[in-house]
C-alpha cells in the first residue's frame, strides 16, 4: 500500500510517501523553491517523493491531508480566533494596528481574519487541484483528513519504537482516536504536543500504545504557549515564527530572575488549567505602537534577562503541566512533538522529571512533519497491527548521482578531485582547522541537518562561533551543536541523561549536560549554561560521515566536531549541487565535500 501524505496550509508544506509502512520519502517545499518555510501548495515536493519513490499518481492508494477537509468548519475557526482574541484583550490589539502611524496593511489583513480567509480558500482550492490532477492520470484510491494535532501525534508516536506494556490495576476500556478499544489496566506511552494552535486547540496530549492514540487532555484557544514564545521572539526584534531558537540561546546569558515575576503574571498554570493573561497579546501590540521598541512593561530591560524569563516561566508552566499529567495518567516513556518542542532546553527539562525513564522528540517536530504524520496515521487506519518502529536515520530527501554533481561543478569556475580516501582527507582538512561544507547522499528530513547537507569544524575554537556565524552571514546566539562518535557518548555527555535520550540525541532534538572533557577540550559545541544538543553518530546510519568523524578522532583524540547546517543567512538548508556550489562560493568555506568529490581553494 502506497500513501501519500500532504501538508499543504500555512507553512513550511510538503509531502511524505510510504509504501507498506516504511518511510520512502518525505521533502519540504522550502528546499525545493529555495523559500524559507514556504507555504504553496507542494508541487514541488509532490513531484519529487513520486520521483524517489519510482511511483506514478495512479500508483498511490491513499491520499491523506493534514487539516481540516475542504468546506470544514476550518474558516468559522479562523475567524473564532481572532474574535476570541479581539474580546479577551479588550480590543487592544485593534486599537493598536488602526493606529495611522504603525499601520501594517500585512498586518492588518492577517489580525483582522483576511488573510486567514483568503489562504483557506487557496488551501482548499489547491487541494481540489490535487485531487483533480491525481484522478485526472489514473488515481482511483481513497482521500482521507487527518487533524492537525493528530497528524502531530502520529508522526512523533509511530516514529519512536516506543510501545510500553507494563501492567497496572485494570480500570475499563477507553476509545481511541481509530475508533478501536484499548485497555485501561496498561501504562501507556505518554505523547505531548505543544504548539502555536491547530485551529482548536493549542496543545493536545494523548495516551499511546498497541498502534492506539487516545487524546486525553487539551488546551483551548487562545491560551497558547506557542504564541507565547512568539511574542517574547517579536519584541525581542527577532522574526516570531522563523527565530524562536535565538531566545533559547540569547536566554542563557540573561537573569531570569529579574523580570521573571511579571512573565509569570502573563501565564499561569493551576493543575491540568493553562491561562495566558491578555497582556501578552497587548505586549506584541505595544512593540509594533511604539516604533518596534520594547513594551514599557519590561522598560530598560536587556534582551537577555527578558529572554531568560520567559523561557525560565516557560519551562515552569510545562514541567507543572506534565506532572499533573503524569499523576493522572502514568507513564515513563514520551514521546514529544509541535513547534514549541523546537526547544531543546525545555526538552531536556521535561527528560529530567524523574518519572521519565525514556524520551523521543520527533524529528521533524514542526509543521514540516505533518505530512508525514498524516501518512502515518492513514496508513495506521488500514493496518490494525501498524506498531512504532524506531528511526535509524532521516535521509528521505533527493540524491543526485555523480554525474549530475559534477555536471554542477563543471557549470562552476571551481577546481575538483576525487580523492582515494575521501574521509581520511577531510579529516586531514578539519585537523588543520579548514570549514568543510558536506554534501552527501540523500537530504535531512527535518530543521536539522544531520550529516548530509553540513558543515564542519573542529569543536576546539570557542570563537567559532563569533566569526563562522559572522561569515555565514546568520546572527545566533546558541553554539553550534556537536556530532560526536556513538562510542564515545559518555565521555562527552552526562551518562544519566543519555541514558534516557539516546534515540533522540540521534537527531539533535534535546539538550543534555556535558562532561569536564567537553567542556575543557571541545568547548565550541558547549552553551555558556552547560549543556549541549548532540547528534550521535555510528557507521550504520550514515559511513562517510561516521569515518571523517572516526579519522578525526585518530588524528586528535576528540570524539566530536561542531555541525552547523549548509545555509547562509534566511535561506532553507541547501538541496541540489548548484545550491551547496553557491553556498559554498558565498560563505568562503575552505572545502567542500560534494558527493564523492573534493573542492578545495587555492
């Protein structure tokens, strides 16, 4: 059975095909279009998992779209939203863009509920075109609509090789979300998914096992940690939907102490209840009245110590929340997906809880995985015995073969070999502290990059990260993360944390501490609090990068080199060869691995 999953609204669209429950391919639009976080309609990516997968339209037995389906009650929301928003501030927020001297007509179209309407009727049209064209070359399958929350809950539960079985007292039987009945008398893995909003609700948990998916909790509009984090990243002069991971970074350096009262008066939690005062919202407002400059709540604040407390207030009102979950469902075991779990501190806080014995944060833990996890979900809804499988990898992206990668780089002014022993050579490279752009095999699913469309550096320079980010053209205030040699995790990382993340540190989704070892002899990859979001890397999951990283340990003795991601500023991760030559001419890195070629400058 093929199935074909789509996330075609808001941003950061794309497509996922499985066959038979594997994972065959899954892309975003973004690479594609070379948009950042792009929201159109996925042709692109459409085109391109059909390519991978060597299928045809008419192949696809199943299409599942992540939303709400077309002519839903999806519009009534949207404006519900903003109507809800507009009583609970008390029509602040209007007062504050009709202002003549800050009127954003972007602004105004998306506060007012316009813009929202105008992109569902062009979602929807543009799922009434991919239907039309399916069926028009031969597709005769089923079209189903898997909730946004649910297509979350299902990319990061299926993905986990999470099932726990461990008995206790039985209490009854209970509905899941597939309609099948699942026993009560069994602790059950534990999904959380913390987000902006998915139209009716800002956060939803749920209560996992035997391919089941149960929601148990949620919390309604407009109470969103999502847009929470949202409003402290836009005050703070950063963009709220592209930059939340510069205030966990920038939050590091400041005093949550200082101003953490007040965030505290802006979100409040009691038990299983989460309120974020309207405040917040008039916050946001005030920054844009004032010229872009910092409410007069938080007046002569830093950047930092803001940063600090709302990201301190943050961590408090979820671990509060997951404890009142955790007493009424038990489980050991989480599982963890939505935008907000972007946040590798928080992930780490809520993998300290002493109940957890086990976390996984789904790779691709924002809307680029929806569409993957509505193919997951369908697929689940025809297989009655799918199970959680466990990840090796996330390479689901093109491949280009020699030829066209040297077709490439003959279109390019730039110099070429192929060297005998390709790793052993980089490794020689990164030993004499030459920036290595990797270029290799099939691209990263997912916001991280993971190997394949990396660059390299020896984690030795605690300046790296000034002057790399510098000539990257980016402006982060968290350190570059580390890959480091499966082998040798516990020489670099707390053992106790590890322990629990193993399968998340994979794909760099959490933060964990660090040892005296990293700290002392690979301090780039260390954040100013202690901690640091590793990949762990073995042979099996991906050989060439295993073995730069293995030939740099023989040359040095370090397990780990810093791993940023092949971009320049506000540009998608590259994709194609003629992307990683452009990078690599604009950012003036040293090499450049690309395929099973080596560009070196003079």
């Amino acid at each position: 059975m093929k199935i074909l999953g789509l996330h075609i609204e808001t941003h950061d669209t794309g497509a996922a095909l499985i066959k038979d429950g594997k994972i065959i391919a899954a892309v975003n639009e973004e690479r594609l279009s070379r948009v950042k976080m792009d929201g159109s309609i996925p042709w692109r990516s459409i085109k391109e998992v059909l390519r991978i997968a060597n299928a045809k339209e008419g192949d696809i037995d199943v299409i599942a779209f992540s939303g709400f389906k077309p002519g839903s009650k999806k519009l009534f929301y949207f404006f519900w939203q903003q109507a809800q928003r507009a009583v609970y501030t008390k029509g602040s927020y209007l007062k504050s863009f009709l202002n003549p001297k800050t009127f954003n007509f972007g602004r105004f179209l998306r506060q007012t509920g316009i813009a929202a309407a105008i992109e569902y009727f062009g979602v929807t049209k543009g799922a009434r075109e991919i239907i039309r064209e399916f069926k028009r070359k031969g597709f005769s399958g089923s079209v189903i609509f898997v909730n946004h929350d649910l297509a979350h809950a299902a990319g990061a539960y299926f993905t986990s090789g999470f099932d726990p079985v461990r008995s206790r007292p039985a209490e009854g039987t209970a509905t899941t979300a597939s309609g099948r009945s699942a026993s009560n008398g069994v602790e059950k893995g534990f999904v959380a998914i913390i987000e902006g909003s998915s139209f009716d609700n800002t956060a939803s948990f749920w209560q996992a096992e035997h391919g089941n998916l149960e929601k148990i909790h949620e919390i309604p509009l407009p109470h969103s940690l999502g847009r929470y984090y949202e409003v402290v990243t836009a005050i703070l002069g950063f963009h709220p939907k592209k930059h939340g991971g510069k205030i966990t970074g920038l939050a590091a350096f400041g005093d949550p102490k200082k101003y953490y009262d007040k965030v505290a008066a802006l979100l409040t939690v009691k038990g299983l209840e989460v309120k974020v005062s309207p405040k917040l919202f008039s916050l946001y407002d005030e920054y844009f009245a004032r010229g872009r400059k910092l409410p007069l709540y938080f007046e002569d604040a830093s950047r930092e110590d803001v940063a600090a407390a709302f990201q301190k207030r943050l961590e408090d009102v979820v671990l509060e929340l997951m404890r009142s979950l955790l007493a009424k469902y038990p489980s050991d075991t989480i599982m963890l997906s939505g935008g907000v779990c972007a946040n590798v501190k928080l992930n780490m806080e809520i993998m300290r809880l002493p109940q957890i014995k086990k976390i996984f944060v789904h790779p691709g833990m924002g809307d680029a995985g929806q569409a993957l996890g509505a193919a997951l979900w369908a697929y689940s809804a025809h297989n009655q015995n799918f199970r959680p499988f466990r990840l090796d990898n996330v390479y689901w992206g093109p491949s280009y073969s020699d030829s066209e990668v040297e077709a490439g780089l003959k279109k390019s002014d730039l110099e070429y070999s192929r060297p005998d022993n390709l790793a052993e050579t980089v490794a020689g490279l990164l030993n004499h502290k030459k920036v290595v752009g990797l270029f290799n095999g099939r691209m990263e699913y997912g916001p991280r990059a993971l190997g394949n469309r990396s660059i390299l550096y020896p984690a030795t320079d605690r300046s790296v990260n000034d002057w790399l980010n510098k000539q990257l053209k980016r402006t982060e205030f968290m350190p570059f993360a580390p890959v480091t040699l499966d082998e040798r995790a516990y020489d670099c990382y707390l053992k106790e944390d590890i322990d629990k993340c193993r399968q998340a540190a994979q794909f760099m989704t959490i933060a964990v501490g660090v040892t005296d070892f990293m700290k002392e002899r690979m301090p780039a990859a260390v954040h100013i609090d202690g901690t640091a979001r590793p990949q762990l890397m073995t042979r099996e999951i991906n050989p060439l990068y295993y073995d730069i990283l293995k030939n740099y340990e023989k040359l040095t003795g370090l397990p780990t080199l810093v791993n940023t991601s092949f971009n320049m500023h506000e540009e998608p991760i590259v994709c194609a060869p003629e992307d990683a030559i452009k990078a690599y001419e604009a950012s003036r890195l040293d090499a450049l691995v690309i395929g099973n070629y080596l560009v070196t400058r003079n």
